[in-house]
C-alpha cells in the first residue's frame, strides 16, 4: 500500500462520511462492465434510497457534488461528454469500506 500523508487520510475519511459516495463506490465496484452510465449509477442511488423524490436532485447532486469529490483523489473518472463514470481504484478507499458495514440510507 502506498504511504498516505495525514491528509490525505482525513480527505478520504470526508469523502466517505456521506451514504451516497460510499454507494457510488460500492456499485462502480461491482460493475462488471467497467465503466457505467450516469444514468445507472442514478437509478442506483435512488433504488438505495426511498426518500430520493426527485431525480433531478439526484442526478445534480451526482454531477455536481459526488463524482467532483471522488474525482479530486482520482477514486472514478467521469466523462461528462459520454456521460460515464469508471472506478478509478483508490487503496485506502478500498481498506476503508471492507471495514464499513453497508447500510440502509440515512433518514433525511
């Protein structure tokens, strides 16, 4: 593993305090094709979460919010011309959600 400054720890740490980036993460992970559609990764969000009522405030909050801050420590890649997103890996990410039990989405 590579060494990781103390920034960079706490970084991940904020990344990972909110439910829908660990998702993103969790559902980029598993896909099989490698890279998935903005699309997708939306309607997974909204499967995850039963009071994401508008999937325009998921879809913004996605492309505007979530895949920015996974992009600043390179953990997905994000086409805005294809409209694509691909789990770029990240070592610490990964160690931290395999200590991270998945759970429901938070109450909002």
């Amino acid at each position: 593993m590579r060494e990781y400054t103390t920034e960079d720890i706490d970084h991940r740490f904020s990344l990972l305090d909110r439910y829908e980036r660990r998702c993103i993460i969790r559902f980029l992970r598993e896909s099989e094709e490698g890279q998935v559609s903005i699309g997708d990764v939306v309607s997974h969000l909204r499967k995850q979460d039963s009071t994401a009522d508008e999937r325009d405030e998921v879809a913004i909050d996605l492309r505007h919010i979530h895949l920015p801050e996974l992009a600043t420590i390179e953990a997905v890649e994000y086409d805005s011309a294809s409209e694509t997103v691909r789990y770029g890996g990240d070592e610490l990410v990964e160690a931290l959600l395999e200590t991270t039990p998945e759970t429901d989405a938070p109450d909002s």
